[in-house]
C-alpha cells in the first residue's frame, strides 16, 4: 500500500483518538526506522519508551519466536515455565517479593489501586479506601487510572469518576498532611512525571511522604511505567531517590515492544490479592514473558551504564543549543523547554526531516531505545538543531 492507501484506510477505519503523525513506518533497525517509501528516521521515542532494547534485536527477537515455536497463550489456569522464569527474574531484579503481570500500564496501575485498596479493607475494615496522587501526575486510561491522574483536562466527559481519590501538590509537604484524614490507604506518584512534561518529583518530599506513610500504614506506590526498565540509567527509578515504595507499577519497555504491565509488591502485601479477587485472560502471556525475560537479560551494570552515559552525551550536547531554555530528566529520559518555539511545531518539523521525537505537555521529550548508537544519536540531534536553528 502507498502512504496515502495506509492512511486513507486507517482514517476511515480506526476511531481518531490519535493525532497520527504523516507518517506510515514499515520497519526499523535498532534505532533507524524506515517508512512505507523507504524515508529514513532517527528513532527518539522507542514508541513512546516502549522499544527499550530498539527494533530488530537478534536475542530479543530469537527468545520471542522460540516461545511462537512452543506456545503463543495458556491462559493464567496453568502453569508455564517462561511466566515462571520472567516473574522470577522481575521479583529479583526489582527487589520485590511478587508480581502480578497484566498488559499494559493502566492496568499495572489499577491492580495496584486494587491491591492498596483489600490491605486496608483486610487490615482495617471498611472506609479506608482514599488514594493520594499529585498533581499534573499520569497514571493511564481507564476510569480509574484516570481519576487518579492529577490533571483536570482528562476528567472532563467521562462523569461520573471513581469515589476516593484525593490531589497533592509535589513537593508541598504541609498540603499532603492537610490531606490526610484516617480515610487513607495510598499514595502513589512518579518518581519522575513523564506525560506531565519530564518533571522530577524532589527527592526531599518523597522521603518525607514514605515517613508518613510508615508512620501511617499507608502503602507507597510507585508508578514506574515510563521510568522503569532502565530508561533513567537504573533499573528502576525508585533506585535514584534511594526510597523504596511497597508496590512499584511498571510496563512499557518491559516487554522490549510486546504488551506487558507489571505490578511489584513486597512480601507483606503478596497474599493480599487471592484467587477470584484479581485477574487478566491475557497478563502474563508466555510470549510477551519471553520478551521481557530477553530484555531484563540485558540489563546488565554495563548496560544501565551505557544508558546513564548517552543520557550524559545527550545532555552535553543539547547544552550548545541556543534554543533550548532547559533540560530535565535522568538518563534517557529527556524533557527540553524551549525559548520561543513550540514543541508540537517543532516535532512536527523533526518527522518531516527525519526525526521522531515527543512531546509531553509544553515539552520535547526524548525516550530513545536504551541501545540507540552515538552515530544515530548524533543523526537524530542534528536534525533537531536544525529545526531549532530555523527562522
Ligand atoms: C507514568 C505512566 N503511568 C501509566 C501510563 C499508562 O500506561 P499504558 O498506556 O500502557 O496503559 C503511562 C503511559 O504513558 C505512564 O507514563
């Protein structure tokens, strides 16, 4: 099909929840996509950090089409030996005592909702159900995900939302306590805020916040969906504020590309959600287990300093751009304020010139795979300049 057949068809067919770019991508190669015409395109958003080894791995892919080769699906009724190794290595790697895996980040999120939510009930009884999130947070789609997502323009339409959850300022320690009534059983933030323009949450609130939590016997989530997995130059970004949540959500790059979610909690928290009270047809599907088995693999020290370095390297070189007013993030995770330029426009003109790139609120954003290249680094940035050097 031509660009134009591609889009035609998909604009008639798919409902427009999306502002596709116009452009149709055929295949790619780790960070180097192509489109239906053979266009080159430097890759910096890893389908919005979820290609975290890139495109066309050898081991990633060879792991997947060895467990094709055995079984795609077995439902959660029966055990399968590649779910048992990835829960393993996940629990290890994260330093949690269980996981539930689900298929993508709400769903991460709203087991961790669910989980938070029977401790208190199992602990306490009825009536301690209120969750705290902060605001301009993200947390996903679905209702519940979406009223704990701390921004008023995605709770308009879909009334009525979901009893129970309540907004903190980060960083405004007197505020959270205000909030705080006996009626608490969570509260669950990103480490970094990602949709919400690549904003670190300080390190100083959440210590204080996993205090009163301890103080409290209200759970610690983290929703580590866009943070996980590398992306910020540790495995997971609890690891850069030195704070340990009780239940740690993540997704994503989990997969390496095939739709996994994950939610991680420690040993007191792991019988609280029993047969009957939680579950998924497809979470935890063998194939997408093999995916995140071949991804974890490679998360080697090595590895998560290869990416903390690019990060710096990125970094080191965006500082030379007069356009830029500042950057933000950890490790492969970038968020850029512009001076004068918006950032929509901009990535608008990146893709017409060859570089995917995202945007996050008034933000660019940068989420490139963890194996992108120095050369396809440099590519991709030198279009960027150019497009913020044009008049
Ligand atoms: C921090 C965070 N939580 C949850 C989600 C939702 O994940 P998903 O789109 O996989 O449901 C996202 C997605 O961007 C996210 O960044």
């Amino acid at each position: 099909m031509t660009f134009e057949e591609i889009k035609q068809t998909a604009d008639t067919c798919l409902m427009p929840t999306y502002a596709h770019f116009p452009v149709a991508l055929a295949r790619g190669e780790n960070a180097t996509y192509w489109d239906a015409e053979g266009r080159e395109y430097i890759d910096f958003t890893a389908g919005i950090g979820v290609n975290s080894l890139g495109t066309n791995d050898e081991a990633w892919k060879n792991a997947v089409k060895a467990q094709l080769d055995c079984l795609q699906h077995t439902s959660n009724l029966y055990y399968n030996e590649t779910v048992a190794k990835a829960a393993k290595l996940l629990c290890e790697r994260a330093g949690f005592a269980r996981v539930h895996l689900s298929n993508s980040g709400a769903e991460a999120n709203e087991c961790a909702i669910k989980l938070a939510r029977k401790y208190s009930f199992d602990k306490y009884g009825d009536g301690r159900y209120n969750i705290i999130s902060l605001v301009n947070s993200f947390h996903g789609r679905t209702i519940a995900t979406v009223t704990a997502t701390g921004q008023a323009h995605y709770h308009e339409f879909f009334t009525p939302f979901l009893d129970g959850f309540k907004y903190a300022e980060s960083g405004d320690r007197e505020g959270f306590l205000q909030l705080l009534d006996g009626t608490d059983c969570a509260v669950i933030l990103e480490v970094i805020q990602g949709e919400g323009g690549v904003l670190e949450t300080p390190r100083e609130y959440i210590e204080f916040v996993r205090r009163i939590c301890d103080a409290k016997d209200i759970l610690l989530i983290f929703d580590e969906v866009q943070t996980g997995v590398g992306r910020t130059g540790k495995l997971f970004a609890y690891e850069t504020v030195g704070v340990k949540p009780d239940i740690l959500t993540t997704a994503k790059g989990i997969g390496g590309g095939l739709p996994m979610g994950a939610c991680l909690c420690t040993e007191a928290l792991g019988n609280t959600l029993t047969p009957g009270t939680h579950g998924t047809t497809f979470g935890g599907n063998p194939v997408a287990c093999a995916g995140s088995l071949a991804v974890l693999e490679r998360m080697d020290d090595a590895f998560l300093q290869s990416v903390r370095e690019k990060g710096d390297y990125i970094r080191e070189k965006l500082n030379g751009f007069t356009e830029i007013q500042e950057i933000r993030g950890r490790g492969l995770m970038i968020g850029i304020d512009l001076k004068t330029k918006k950032a929509g426009e901009v990535a608008a003109k990146c893709c017409e010139n060859g570089l995917l790139i995202l945007t996050a609120k008034s933000a660019l954003r940068m989420l490139p795979p963890l194996t992108i290249t120095y050369e396809e680094i440099d590519k991709g940035l030198s279009v960027l300049e150019r497009v913020l050097s044009e008049s």
